[in-house]
C-alpha cells in the first residue's frame, strides 16, 4: 500500500470513518495489518485526500488506520457533536444577530433576541451555546443560546439559592401579584411584596429592565423559582434598623416619611424601622380617615409614645408635637355663658359640639328640649349643624364640659297655671301611648296624661291604640294640674257632653228596648242598645222561648234590670220578657178558678137550703 493511501486512512475525519467501516464491511478480502506511522495533522490530511479514490473503493481502508485516526483527531476543536452544550465566543455583532466562533469549521449566528437579559453583549464576550446542528440544509452551524441557558440554569439556579449569590435577571413583563423575571432562560417570580421595602404602586416603571436579585424559593417538583430584590436592601436597612432601635427613646422626635395609609392609622418610616401613628393622635380634632391630615411620601415630624420590649412595634404621635387645645380655651369661658360651636359627633343620646379647635362639649339629648319625651339626638341636629348652646358645666382639669339649647328658650312650665288651668280645652298630638293611658302634648315640653278611662263616656276600650294613633289631634280638657311635679292630667271625654246624664231617664228598670248582640263569653252577651249604650247580659237570662239561647248578631228585645250611672252600667235579660209574660198568664188561669169555685159553692149550699126547708115545712103540716 503506498504512503499516500497510509495517510489518508490515518487522517480521515470521524464523519467519513463511518461511512469507511461500511465499505470495509462489504468488502471480499481482509487488508493486512497496517504498520504503526507518526500522528499527521488532519488539515493537511484532509486537503491531500484523494476524495475519487475513496468514493470508487479503489482503496479500502483497515479498521486499525480508522482507530489510529481517530486518536489523531483527540484533542482537537474543529469537530463538535450535536446537543452539547459548549463555550464560544462573539466575534461580530448586527443589528439583529450575534455571530459566534466554537473554534469549528464555520461560526454560528443567533438572533440577539436570546440574549435580551443581557444588553450589554460585545464582541469579545465569551457565551454557552447548545450545537442545535452542525449544519443544516445550507450547510450552516446552528447555534442556540437560549436553550443552553435553560440546560445550565437549574445547576445555576440551586447554585444561587445556595450560596445566596446574588445573580442578575431581566424584567419581563407584570403579572398578578408581581413580575416575571428572566433568571438564566428561566421565568421566575418576583412577588410585588419582594421588589422593594416600600410598598410599590407602579409596577410597570420595573418592566424590562434589567435589576439584581436572590433565589429565595426553589420548587423542583412544579420547576417553579421565586426571587426578591427586597432581600438585597434588607441587608443594609437591618444595619440602620439596629442603630435606630438602639437610640429609641419615648418622647424622642424623629422624622419620618408617610409609608402607607390605613383606616385606623398612619405607617411612618423613621429610615428602616416602621411606626404608628394611630388616627386619634393625628389631631386633636376629630377625623374620619388620616387622609384628611397626612398624604402618602410626606415627610414630617413625629414624636415616639411608646414601644414594645423588642421595640418591633413602635407606637407614634403627631398631634402631641401640639399644645392640647383645652390649653388655648378662652380662659373667660364659664358656665352659663353661650357658646357657638359645629356637631361633629352625633349619637342617640347627644351630639358632640367642637367649640373651638379640638375642644368638644356634650350636648345629652335631655338638653335639647324641654320636652320630657326622650327622643334620639338625630331628631334635633346634624352632623356639621352650627348650633348655639349655653355651657352647664365646664372642669378644665378634666377637659370635660356639658352643654344645653333648651336653655335658652324658657321653661314652657314657668307659667303653666296662666296658659292652662284646670277645666280649659286644648287640643294636642298623639306622642305616645301606654296600657294605661295615652301622652299629648299641648306645646313643647308640655306634655299631659290621658287615662283610658278618660277616653270616651260610653266605649269600653281595652287598649288605647284601639282608639287613637300616634300622631293624632286629641282634644282635651285639663282635669288635674301639678306644677311643682311637672305633671298633667288630662281628659278627652269632658271635652262632650255626658251622654248617660240622658240614659238615665231612657233605661229605667224594667224598660225593654231592641238590641244587638256585639259579643258572646261563658259569662253572658255584650249587647249594643239605642245611642250606642252597651249592656251586659247574664248567661242565665239568654235563653229564648223556645229554649234556644242568643248568638252573636241576633237582634232581640231585652228588658234593663239594674242601671249604674257612675259606673256606666246597665245589666239587661231577654228571658225575663216572656217570663214575665207566662207568669201573667199563670194568675190569670188561678184567679178564674179561684171565681168559678167561689160561685159554685153558694149554688150549691142554696140548693141545699131550699131543699132543708122544704123537708121542715113538710114536717110541719
């Protein structure tokens, strides 16, 4: 065999070895043994080799020369396998693609696209490239990028969590709750609570940017990875946090930045350490929420109250930088002077009245009106109402006072004697009313009790809405008048004339008149008569002749057996009627026969003379 065809079996590349043991397979006779030769270089093999020779079998090649050649080609860079992750290097950059050399015979492109996380690629930089193919239907070396990352970054990614090692990622895009960054080719999530100490409230001033970051959380069941860049700052905020709590004292004045705003307070950062400044020490006036006093990223003042043993909650005042308004006070204020004020507080038993700038008096519901009906405070004021009101007592020490509008009208009972006097007509409104009685008032803060007896002359009420609703005109007639106990006793039946003062000539005893019957119990019948007037009647006078007893609506005729003007009651019976009636016609019956006996008897003893004599005058002859 001749040097040259030694060369070529040494110098074939690995592609064309295999192509060679197929056609060393098919051959008939064995080549001998090939003498051991030095190791050439394979580019100078490769330029020499005679291509025709080779394609024709003209020469076959040993499987020894195959084995020496590939031990010539060991070590060298120019060939590369597929899927295998490897270093290159960026040699040119476009304006869309990135070319890159792994010392093979051609470079690779790859779109810049890829390398979006890092904005900062120049040639010269060193980068990890997947060989997708060593060359496609063009012959071109595909490179990827992108999918060497993901084939390296979950190694990295543990590395990271690991060692903590701080590792750079580009913002991607927001999503619910946070961002999406991409860490190595890998989308991981930044949760909003982790971008910053701050509370955030524009996610999208971080979106494709490019910011620092730890691995804090690695799921490898669901390949999920969260990151905090919060965790970077609170590294350096611990250190300030530990020199400020050190310094904490109460009463000390630190400033602040207003951090975040709640219903209930105010979260001031005094420069890593958080506090409170609860809503009632915003001001020494009332608010309804701290945006009223304090606005988000302001910086103020604020004074420490107090704090726990760990000093971890810290508890801080505003209003206290402030002398307490009480102190202010006009010092000529004193009771009895009227006062002017604005209702800031209302409730059902009072309103509370802001005289001057956080200095609030009591108005109690009592005050408001001489009425002595309590109603709730809403039915007088409102809510932002200037009102005028005269002070009742005032104690500086305890920053209390009390205050009264009914006290500048006059007391409507000063001369109750002049304006109502016993036996005088009014008519009042329906306030409110009891089991016992119905309360009108003839005017504000006069007010009068009506007893259901008082109510009507001939009505048997049973309660007094039966008869009256809140709200109605009454008309009523002073009965009674006590000024000292501030009591009224009214009525509204002498307001009309007393009808049973008529009823007394109308239902005698023993008159019969024509009635209803209204109601039926196991006692007897209620039974409407003439005007009205109800009489009772005994169950044992309920039976009609024909021994039926009345049911309610029957109309019959009832014969009045007792009749009690004062106590507006008459006792009436049907059954007494043709009682009466039977017990005439007894006597008629027993007088007849009392007469028929009578005159038979005289008959009979004439007879009975008449017949003597005869006998004795017969005697006689």
């Amino acid at each position: 065999m001749s040097e040259e065809t030694k060369k070529t079996e040494e110098q074939v590349p690995a592609t064309e070895v295999k192509q060679t043991e197929a056609t060393a397979e098919k051959a008939t006779e064995k080549v001998a043994e090939a003498p051991k030769v030095e190791k050439v270089n394979p580019e100078e093999f490769l330029a020499n080799f005679n291509w025709h020779k080779y394609e024709e079998g003209i020469d076959l090649i040993d499987e020894e020369n195959i084995k020496a050649f590939e031990a010539a080609l060991d070590g060298t860079l120019g060939l590369v396998s597929e899927r295998e992750v490897i270093e290159g290097l960026v040699v040119r950059k476009t304006d869309r693609e990135a070319i890159i050399d792994i010392n093979s015979k051609s470079e690779g492109v790859i779109s810049l696209n890829e390398f979006r996380y890092n904005p900062n690629l120049k040639v010269g930089d060193k980068v990890e490239v997947l060989v997708d193919k060593r060359e496609d239907s063009t012959g071109q070396l595909v490179l990827s990028h992108k999918k060497a990352r993901v084939i390296k970054a979950w190694d990295r990614v543990n590395a990271a969590h690991e060692s903590g090692e701080v590792v750079n990622g580009f913002v991607k895009c927001r999503t619910r709750g946070g961002m999406i960054v991409d860490v190595f080719g890998i989308e991981a999530f930044l949760p909003g609570s982790q971008i910053d100490v701050k509370p955030i409230r524009d996610y999208d001033q971080y979106v494709e940017k490019t910011m620092e970051f730890k691995v804090v959380k690695v799921n490898h069941e669901f390949k999920n990875v969260v990151v905090s860049h919060k965790a970077l700052i609170e590294a350096d905020i611990e250190v300030q946090k530990k020199e400020i709590i050190g310094k904490l004292e109460k009463g000390q004045v630190l400033e602040g930045v207003v951090k975040n705003i709640t219903s209930y307070g105010v979260f001031v950062d005094l420069g890593g350490v958080d506090g409170l400044v609860h809503i009632t020490d915003l001001s020494w006036s009332r608010i309804n929420h701290p945006s009223e006093v304090v606005e988000l990223d302001q910086t103020l003042n604020v004074v420490i109250l107090d704090f726990d043993d760990e000093k971890t909650r810290i508890q801080l005042g505003l209003k206290q930088l402030n002398a307490h308004p009480w102190e202010a006070l006009d010092a000529n204020i004193k009771v009895g002077d009227t006062v002017k004020g604005k209702v800031v507080v209302l409730a059902d038993y009072g309103a509370f009245i802001e005289v001057a700038q956080g200095v609030e008096g009591l108005i109690h519901v009592s005050e408001m009106s001489w009425s002595t009906h309590l109603r709730s405070a809403q039915d007088f004021v409102s809510v932002g109402d200037e009102v005028e009101a005269q002070v009742l007592t005032l104690d500086r020490e305890e920053r209390k006072m009390s205050l009264g509008i009914k006290q500048l009208h006059p007391d409507p009972w000063t001369n109750i004697a002049e304006k109502y006097p016993v036996g005088s007509t009014h008519e009042g409104t329906v306030r409110n009313y009891t089991n016992f009685g119905v309360f009108v008032e003839l005017e504000e803060g006069i007010d009068g009790l009506v007893y259901i007896s008082d109510l009507s002359w001939t009505k048997k009420i049973k309660h007094p809405s039966d008869f009256v609703s809140v709200g109605d005109k009454l008309e009523v007639q002073v009965l009674e008048l006590d000024v000292e106990g501030r009591k009224l006793n009214l009525g509204h039946k002498h307001t009309t004339d007393n009808p049973w003062d008529g009823h007394e000539e109308t239902y005698t005893i023993d008159s019969v008149h024509t009635g209803v019957v209204k109601d039926k119990s196991d006692k007897g019948l209620i039974v409407t008569l003439e005007n009205g007037v109800e009489a009772f009647v005994p169950s044992r006078f309920i039976t009609k002749e024909d021994g039926t007893k009345l049911a309610k609506g029957d109309t019959a005729e009832f014969k009045v057996l007792e009749f009690n003007k004062e106590f507006r009651r008459v006792v009436a019976s049907h059954t007494s009627i043709f009682k009466e009636q039977e017990e005439k016609n007894v006597k008629a019956v027993q007088q007849k026969n009392t007469d028929s006996a009578e005159k038979t008897t005289l008959g009979d003893l004439n007879e009975d003379l008449l017949a003597l004599k005869k006998k004795m005058e017969k005697k006689n002859k």
